[in-house]
C-alpha cells in the first residue's frame, strides 16, 4: 500500500508558463541591398502553486505566486548581393533571457537565492560573407559577437557565523565572440 499518511509529504507544486511572442518583419530591397527590420513582442506569464517543506522540515510551505513580464525586442538585417552566387550580410538583434525555475529554487539545504535576481539581457551582431562556388562548394564566413548582462550564476559567501553557502545572484556581465 503505497497511500501517503501525510498529504504533504514531500513536493507537489505546479509551475506553468505562458509565453506569447507575435512579431513583424518586412524585407526591404532596395538594387541590391535588402533591409529587414523586425520587431518582437513578448509576454511571459510564470505561476507556482503548491506546497514543499521548509529547509529544516519544521513547515510546509504554501506557494501561490504569479508573475506577468512584457518587452519589446527590435532587430535589424542587412544583405548586399555582391552577385549572383554571393553576398555580404550582417545582423544585430536585441537578446533576453528569462529567469527559469531552476534558478529560483535552492540547491540544496543551506543554499540561497538573491531574491532580487534579474533576467539577462544583451545583445548580438554577426556579419558575414557566403555563396557558392562552381555549383557545388557553399561557404559561410562571419563574425559574431553577443553581450549578455546580469548572467546568473552561483558565487560563495560567509554567514554571521563564518559558515560558507552557495548563493545564486546575477553575477557578471559576459562576452562572447569568435569567427
């Protein structure tokens, strides 16, 4: 028989999550540049419900919480046909990154969450040259480089007592390129 005797034994929560994300785009040509802006819409609903127990089991805890976030991301896209088999590109586009859950919830009994944890956000820029070469040989070459600020992660610090816990907070800012 396997009935829990404590119907709060444990975990039972519900996360759900609503994302809507309409976008418009248009590409403009003008000869042989092309222009394409765009801009994205995003509404992000997150709920939590349920209970789990406190870090010394002493409570349950009841978890009823609901968080709505809205922006707006613009990107814009150019393109020049050097001919008819290749051309230069180049892009640069707005980047976000959501907390999720698994940054929100302790990793283990003496570990903290930065209750004023914010999502990442930055930008990317790429550009390019491609084509084809006898009908058979595609190429691809570019540049790229992507910005991210208030990266989450997990840094060391000391309570009262000198004790040492991991704690979860924005961290850094971070910056990736390459060819």
């Amino acid at each position: 028989d396997l009935t829990l005797l404590d119907p709060h034994y444990e975990y039972d929560l519900t996360f759900t999550t609503t994302n809507i994300a309409p976008f418009i785009e248009n590409t403009f040509k003008l000869g042989k540049l092309s222009v394409t802006p765009g801009l994205r819409y995003e509404y992000i609903q997150s709920k939590v419900k349920g209970y789990n127990p406190s870090e010394d089991d002493s409570a349950v805890l009841q978890s009823d919480y609901s968080q709505n976030r809205s922006f707006l991301l613009a990107g814009l896209g150019l393109q020049y046909n050097l001919n008819y088999r290749n051309n230069l590109y180049g892009n640069v586009t707005q980047a976000y990154r959501p907390i999720d859950y698994s940054s929100l919830t302790p990793l283990g009994s003496i570990a903290q969450v930065n209750p004023d944890l914010k999502d990442s956000k930055g930008y990317n820029v790429d550009a390019g040259i491609r084509g084809i070469i006898k009908s058979f040989f595609n190429y691809d070459v570019s540049l790229f480089y992507l910005k991210y600020n208030n990266r989450i992660g997990i840094i060391e610090k000391t309570d009262a007592s000198g004790t040492a816990f991991p704690y979860r907070t924005n961290i850094a800012n971070s910056t990736h390129k390459g060819l």
